[in-house]
C-alpha cells in the first residue's frame, strides 16, 4: 500500500484540553506513525504518515472528538520522511 504524508494544523482551543494524548491515540490505533506536538502560537501541528485513508479516518476522528473546540484544520500534502518510525507526542 502506498504511504503518504500530511502536515496538519489544528487552531482553535487545542491546547490545555487533552488534545495531544487523544490524537495520539487515534493515530496510533489508525497505525499511523509521526508526531503531534503544541506549537507556540497555541496551534497543534502534526505529521501524518500511513495510508491516505488511514489519515482521513484519523483527522476525521480527531475532528469529532474536539468538535466544539476545533475552529479550523489545515492539511497540506508533504513528502514521506522515513525516520518517523512509530507516533510520538514531542515537545
């Protein structure tokens, strides 16, 4: 199966609320690998690695867990990395 990779913001009230440990989660059950991390400007940013509908099904069940808290999800297609080994919370 052909691997792809996304890069994906999530704005809204994502920070302070479990946003991270539940999206690590989702992507480890969808058997996704990459990372979910706080950025800065109180954005979440993640890197997606896996089947292109393994990733639809994990933003789709990140979006319905935070549905009253996501203001906005932005994706962008990025090349595959393959250091990204497993899915990791990083800081």
């Amino acid at each position: 199966m052909s691997q792809t990779a996304k890069h994906i913001i999530f704005s809204g009230r994502v920070q302070g609320v479990g946003f991270r440990f539940t999206a690590h989660n989702i992507a480890k059950r969808c058997g996704l690998t990459g990372i979910v991390r706080n950025l800065p400007d109180g954005t979440v940013e993640m890197i997606a690695q896996g089947s292109s509908c393994d990733i639809s099904d994990c933003i789709s069940d990140i979006q319905e867990s935070f549905a009253g808290y996501l203001r906005d999800v932005k994706i962008n297609e990025i090349n595959y990395n393959p250091r990204y080994t497993d899915f990791r919370i990083t800081f």
